[in-house]
C-alpha cells in the first residue's frame, strides 16, 4: 500500500528522513567511538554571537555545521508535515511553520554549543591573578631574601617564592598580602 503523498508532503517526507538518517547515523557513529572527535562539528567560536548584535559576518557559517543542518531537516519535515497533514492548514502556513521550527531548532543548536564552549577553560595559571590575595608565609621570608607563601591563585594552593617589599623580615605563618609581582614567578607580599 503506497501512501497518497502531494508534492510538498513529499518535500516534508524527505527532509524528515534525512533528518532522521543524519542523526541515526551520527547516534551510530557515537556509540562506536567514531564521531568524538569535534573539531569540525562545534563551530561557534567563543566571539560568535547567535543573535548577530556584536558577531563578526562569519557567524551564519559558523551555525551550520552537521548537528544544526539535522536538526533543520529533521524539524522542517515533521512540523511541516504535521502541520499540513494532521492540522490541514495551507501550503503557506505549513512552509513558515516548518521554517519556522527548522530555524529554531538551528537556534538552539548553535545556543547549546555555544554554552558548552563556555564552560571550557584554558587551565592556564596567570600568577598576575595572585596580586591582591591573601596568603600565609610557608617559609621566612627575609629582610633582603627570598622565601615562600602559601597562596590560593585560580582555584589552587599553591606555594611560590615571595620577597617582602618593605624589607622586612616575615616569619613563618604570618599572613601576607600580595602587592605585586616581581619577574616571571615571584611575588612581591607586605604584612596584612
């Protein structure tokens, strides 16, 4: 029994099964290890702004990528057909219907990765964060020497060298606050 479709149901049916193969395939690809690699697929950038208001004029090439193209047939098929089967409104309003949904769905993609972009960091350890915080001396410090402070930079304990500003003597344990940084991976401390 072959279904009566007209043309745009078949345009509807179509897209929806692309759709859904795309994302079968994609399912299939994941669950055997093959499709974890992303550097081709998360394209926002951590600049791209989805609405367009400060993007750069690469941002629409940024949102197509494979997961927002199956998102885009696949919801443009179904509400399309849905829309003009089941509801039987007209052509026209099945088509920005189904636009509509596709859009969306492109939308939320794009959104979703660019959520997820964010929640990325570089790990990278910039000491210049530790001007300003609060640490205890885990090693005299000198009059005119080098000692080490205990100090939390960036989520971490961490121990580093530190030399007293003032140029006075800082005991063990007294507590320190960093005024400055002197070279790459020194810490200029005063007496809180």
């Amino acid at each position: 029994m072959e279904p009566n479709l007209s043309g745009i149901e078949w345009l509807y049916a179509i897209s929806a099964a692309l759709g859904a193969v795309f994302l079968l395939t994609r399912i299939v690809l994941l669950v055997l290890g093959a499709g974890h690699d992303t550097g081709g697929d998360m394209d926002i950038g951590h600049d791209a702004a989805i609405d367009g208001v400060d993007g750069t004029s690469d941002v629409a090439f940024k949102l197509i990528s494979l997961q927002s193209l199956m998102a885009f047939f696949l919801m443009f098929g179904l509400v399309g057909l849905a829309l003009y089967r089941q509801s039987q409104v007209g052509v026209g309003l099945s088509l920005a219907g189904a636009l509509a949904a596709g859009i969306a769905a492109v939308y939320v993609i794009g959104w979703l990765f660019k959520k997820m972009l964010s929640l990325q960091s570089s790990g990278t350890l910039s000491l210049d964060n530790a001007v300003g915080q609060i640490g205890k001396v885990y090693l005299r410090i000198p009059a005119d020497g080098e000692g080490q402070v205990e100090i939390e930079v960036q989520g971490r304990m961490m121990i580093l060298s530190a030399i007293s500003v003032q140029k006075e003597e800082l005991p063990t344990g007294a507590v320190v606050r960093v005024e400055s940084m002197v070279g790459s991976s020194t810490l200029g401390v005063v007496k809180a």
